[in-house]
C-alpha cells in the first residue's frame, strides 16, 4: 500500500516537474503576443485615422474651389469693380443664377466695409458698416480668399459661413469684397454639406466640420450642427493647428479614437471618430482563437505527459509487486 502511495507521489512529481514549467512559459508567451499584438493594432489603427482625417481635409479643401470661382468670375466684372452701387446690384441679379449654390445669399461690401448690394435683395442691410467682420479684416490686410467662422451675417440674421473674395479695379486696388454665404443649419441642404458627405468616409465614423472657434459647421448627426464643441481635446487640438489621432471619449461618454486635421487655407478642423470596441472587434476575435489555442497547448501536453509518466512508472509497479 504503501509503496503504491509512493510511486502515485513520484507521479504527479513527474508530471508536475515536466508539464508546470512548460505550462508556464506557454501562457506568459500568449499573453506577451497578444498584449504586443493589441498595442501594435492600437498604434497602425491610430496612424491609419491620422492619415484618413489629414487627406479628408485636404480632399475637403480642393473641393472648396468649386464654390470660390464663381466668386473669383464674378468679381472680375467690369460693373462689380465699379464703384456704383446700382451697377452692382443690377450685375448681382443679372448672376443669380450662377450664385444658387450659396443658400444664405451673396453680399457686396465697398473698400469701407458697407454693404452696397445684396442677392437676394435685402435692403434693410444695405448701408450697413460691416467693417468689423473678420472676413473683410482679412482682406484688407491680405487680398486673397478668406474663409469665415460661424457668424450671424445670413438672412434674418441666421448663422452662416462666408467665403470672400476680393473685388480689385483696374489698378489692381482693393475696392470691396465680394461675400458668399453658407447657412449652418440641421435643415440646410448646401453643396458644401454635400461635399464633406462625399469625403468617403468609414459608415461607421462620426465626422464634423469645426470652426476656430468650436461651433459646429456641419455634423453627421444633424442635431450636432450649430453646437459648440470646443471644449473637446480633439476639437481644442485641431484650432491650435495640430494634425493627429488620440483616444478619448465622445460627449456621450463613449470612448473613442478621435482624428483631426486642419482644412488648409481655412480657419476650420474637421475631426472623424470611431468607436474603441469597433476597432478592437478584430483584435477580440483573435484573442478568442489565441485562447483556444493556448487551452490546445495546455490540455494537450498534459494527456501526452500524464500517458508517457503512465507507461513508464508502471512497469516499475508491476516488478515492485511481483
């Protein structure tokens, strides 16, 4: 009895001392692979949403041409660049119909900031001083194209975007601005809305155009245009003029990876987010099928070495009973 009891000990010893150390090593070599596996996923994820939202602004910002060359066109003009009022605004009714797509309408300022002309008309603005508008502010220091924040400057004093152009004479002098305008509105159906739409991005993203000052220009979730956003770490890092990906969570509480980018020659950031868990689906699947494998290796093992411990103690059983 009591060598049976014996040589049952020297068993499990046997198997303890061959099969736990390789049991060991096996699980700590899973669990390394996978904890490298999931940080090299998290990294190429990050750096994949960077270079996404990087060239959606700068696909978003060649787009932007399509709405300034009409404006370009039309400041050419000969009856624009004078300096008539009356002219200018029987030129900007004559060209209404190459100014639709600009929904909250076109204005028409002189070198003093007044408005002289509107399309449609809008005569309780006319003679306006509208000098303190960043836009104009732009302009007169720099003539080239300036890109607005969110202002109060539409029909009935509704929130808008504005696109400005510089309006020249002959002698190439400033002698007002031509200003096309944008609503920000849930309800709007602008070409510009249409062309961050068609940025192509994942089904599954939540993508929002942001000006300088955080307010919500366009927003897959309607509801969110005309918020402000600027207390966001992805909204407050894209207006100091960083491009990059980081994880964080979304007003709701989710967390998230959140990429942004400046759109170039715009005061405004576009910022795309995707869900942590979607993006870790993956990575959870193969966690499943590594687990698998690692019962495998463990199970396995285990019936080979308690077999072969088997085979070989017990004929020293037999000849010790014999």
């Amino acid at each position: 009895m009591r060598t049976g009891i014996r040589w049952s000990g020297l068993r499990t010893k046997i198997i303890a001392w061959s099969f736990v150390p390789t049991a060991i090593i096996l699980t700590t070599v899973a669990l390394v692979g996978f904890y490298a596996y999931q940080q090299v996923t998290k990294d190429l994820t990050i750096q994949s949403s960077r270079e996404v939202a990087r060239l959606s602004a700068g696909q978003l910002a060649s787009g932007l041409s399509d709405y300034v060359q009409p404006l370009t066109n039309l400041a050419r003009a000969a009856s624009i660049s004078e300096q008539d009022p009356i002219s200018q605004r029987a030129w900007l009714a004559q060209a209404s119909n190459r100014l639709m797509i600009f929904d909250g309408g076109v204005l028409v300022l002189n070198q003093y900031g007044t408005v002289v002309a509107a399309q449609p008309s809008q005569p309780e603005i006319l003679g306006q001083d509208w000098s303190n508008r960043d836009y104009f502010q732009q302009l007169i220091h720099m003539p080239t194209i300036a890109f607005s924040n969110v202002v109060n400057d539409g029909p009935d004093g509704l929130p808008v975007i504005v696109v400005a152009v510089p309006v020249t004479n002959v002698r190439s002098e400033l002698v007002g601005i031509l200003a096309g305008m944008f609503r920000v509105d849930p309800d709007s159906v602008s070409l510009l809305y249409g062309s961050i739409v068609k940025l192509r991005l994942d089904a599954n993203d939540t993508a929002y155009l942001v000006d300088h000052d955080g307010m919500v220009i366009y927003h897959t979730n309607a509801e969110w245009i005309g918020r402000n956003l600027g207390t966001q770490p992805a909204v407050e890092q894209v207006n100091s003029g960083k491009a990059d990906a980081l994880r964080t969570r979304d007003p709701d509480g989710r967390e998230i990876v959140a990429s942004f980018a400046p759109v170039p020659g715009t005061p405004w950031g576009l910022v795309t987010e995707r869900s942590w868990q979607t993006l870790l689906a993956p990575g959870q699947r193969y966690g499943e099928f590594l687990f698998l494998l690692l019962m495998l290796g463990l199970v396995v093992p285990a019936i080979v070495v308690t077999i072969g411990v088997r085979r070989i103690t017990q004929p020293i059983n037999r000849l010790i009973s014999a």
